[in-house]
C-alpha cells in the first residue's frame, strides 16, 4: 500500500513555487498548507501561486498554523540565511526558532538552506544540538539538498564514486552565462559587471560562496575517503577585451566582465578536491579563462577517470523558467525518504539513491 505524505510548502519563491507545483502533482503527496512571507501572497489558494488549479489550500503568513497541522515533512526554502539577516533572508536564531519546533512536533524537512549542511555545521555546536534534540524528541529528520543547485555538489558525483577505488582529484566547474539576465541590479550592482578591475575585492563574492559551497563540498570529500585537511577559496576577475551589450545594459572594453570563485580543499598540502564557479556576461575576456556553456563540469582524476560536461540544453532566453526545477525537485523527490530515515540531521550519505517516485500525471507542463 502506497503511503500518502501530508505536506506543507513553507515560502513560494522561485524555488518555493516551483516545489509546490509538484507537491500539488505528486499521486503520492496532499499538500495541507502553504506558509508565505508577502502579505499580498495571504488568502490565496495553493494552486494560484504556482500556476495549478485551485486546491482548496489557502496561503497563511501563520507560523503556528503550520505547525499545528501535524504534516508529516515541510517543504522549507525561506531565503538565504547567515549569522546576521543577509538580503531579505532570515538570521540563524529566526532559523532555528522555525525549524526547531516543526521538528520536535514529529514533522519531518526537507530544505534548500544551507547552514544545514555537512550536520549542522555552520549552525555551531549549540544549534546542532538544538536541531538534533529535536529531531530525537519528535522522531524526526531534516536533510537540506545541497549548494545551488544541490545535485552538483552532492548527489550527482556520489553515482560515480561507486566505481572509484583509488581518487586523486575531484574538479567540479559551474558555468553561468549572465548576458541574458533579465535583472540589471544583480548583474551590475550586486555582481558589479561593467565596474572598474582596478580595486576590484576578490572577497566580496569569495566569502559568501565559500560559506555556502564548503559545507557541501566537505560531504562529498567525506563520502570519497579524501580526508581533507585545509579548505582554501580565492576570488579572481577578468576584463572584457571589447564593449559588449548585454540584457542589463554595456559592459565597456577593460571592466570586469567575468568573475570565478575557486574553493579548494587539501590534503597533506596537495589539491583533492576543487570546486570552480565562473559566472560571466562574455567568453572574450583578458586573462583568457576556459569559459563555456552554463551549466556544469565534473572531472574525477582516478583509476576510473570521468570528464563529464553538462550544459543546459536550454537557451539562454528561456533559462529563467527551467532553473528552479534544479533545485525545487530534489527536496522534493526526497521527502518519502526524509521520512523514513532515522531522526537527526542528515546528509545525502544517510539516505538511499533519491528517485522520483509518484511521477506528476501527464509529465510536466
């Protein structure tokens, strides 16, 4: 007999909306509630807010209301957190006061926020033990997907490491193509394309990545035995060669028109394990940088060696609408599994291959 999850879908972001269209068609889910932050959001039925047909679930900004119906997982994608409040994102402590009591009610997460990687880490030793005593108490589990998207860092390397005896190196690569984003402050304030190289801070964007990625990077060390003893990330920029017109405006010949963080982790002072992320608005840059299509990259240097390159098979202009399927269908697809684990904080080293079971009827739209 086929279990039915009870559901809930806490915020409805890109991410939070596309996982709530597929909770809706999950055969094998019943979606019960819907948790939003945007007071116009409030009222509305589930299937409003992500394009579905109406559900009878309507939208609450509630969090005891939440609570309160005993769902057997909550679907959790709040925005970025961190130790203090980081853009329109939640600080830890507002974190752990959400999560804590979900967890010791008996209700299980699945999340896209990182301070729930690698156990808890970045939560610190006294928010582990908050998250972990509750998950005791209420016989519960949490498992966050990993970096953006999760399947990279994560679950897709671990279906290779099962022919692996002997790893040298692991390089991971994230390709992103920026020229077509329709966001102009992002692309030139927040990621500062078009800015003068000169007095460029290779740290701005180097700690923010190296907080998000390092955690999942260190799972996937673990998992392939690589015993890492020094984590390092650096931050560099390249300039265009020519003027180029992209969505969000010009990008002048000698300003900074590509920009890579790399997060490397050793062992005994040699390279094990390294995780590149390009994110660019042009290939014709100085210094010249291997650019290629967003998407991804995994090269495993061992006994067994893979190159794999993943680009999106999706153009450019369209890209927006296929990105949150990346990271909103792994939580997703992992909640019969969440559920069935032991209590704790889990890693994707806890839980069985993550398959999508109960597929949407019709396929996807």
């Amino acid at each position: 007999m086929t279990t039915r999850y009870k559901v809930a879908q806490w915020a409805t972001g890109d991410t939070g909306r596309r996982a709530l269209r597929e909770v809706i068609g999950h055969p094998d889910m019943e979606l019960v509630g819907v948790l939003v932050y945007d007071e116009a959001k409030e009222g509305k039925d589930a299937g409003e807010l992500c394009g579905e047909e109406p559900t009878g679930v309507l939208a609450t900004r509630d969090r005891k209301a939440i609570l309160d119906l005993g769902a057997d997982c909550v679907v959790y994608m709040p925005r970025a957190t961190g130790s203090g409040r980081t853009r329109a994102g939640l600080t830890q402590e507002e974190l752990l006061d959400d999560i804590v009591p979900l967890l010791a009610s008996g209700t299980s997460i699945v999340t896209t926020c990182t301070d729930l990687l690698a156990r808890g880490v970045r939560l610190g030793p006294e928010g582990q033990a908050r998250v972990q005593e509750a998950c005791e108490k209420g016989k519960s589990s949490i498992w966050p997907s990993g970096s953006d998207p999760g399947f990279f860092t994560e679950t897709f390397p671990f279906a290779l490491l099962s022919v692996q005896r002997h790893i040298d190196l692991i390089e991971l690569e994230e390709f992103g193509d920026l020229s077509h984003r329709p966001s102009p402050h992002m692309v030139m304030e927040q990621m500062r394309f078009g800015k003068p190289v000169d007095g460029w801070d290779p740290d701005r964007r180097k700690n923010h990545l190296y907080g998000e990625y390092q955690p999942a990077l260190t799972v996937l060390a673990d998992a392939a035995a690589l015993d890492v003893d020094e984590w390092t990330a650096t931050g560099g920029v390249a300039a265009a060669r020519e003027d180029v017109s992209i969505y969000a405006g010009v990008v002048e010949k000698g300003t900074a028109a590509a920009q890579k963080v790399v997060i490397t982790g050793r062992r005994e002072g040699v390279d094990v394990i390294r995780f590149t992320q390009y994110a660019f608005v042009t290939r014709d840059v100085d210094p010249h940088w291997d650019l290629r299509d967003t998407g991804w990259r995994l090269r495993i240097h061992s006994d067994a060696p893979f190159d794999i390159q993943m680009p999106l098979p999706v153009s450019l202009d369209v890209l927006a609408d296929h990105v949150p399927a990346y990271n909103a269908n792994g939580p997703v697809n992992a909640i019969p599994y969440v559920c069935a684990a032991r209590p704790g904080i889990l890693t994707t080293t806890d839980l069985p291959p993550i398959l999508p079971r109960g597929p949407r009827p019709g396929g996807l739209a």
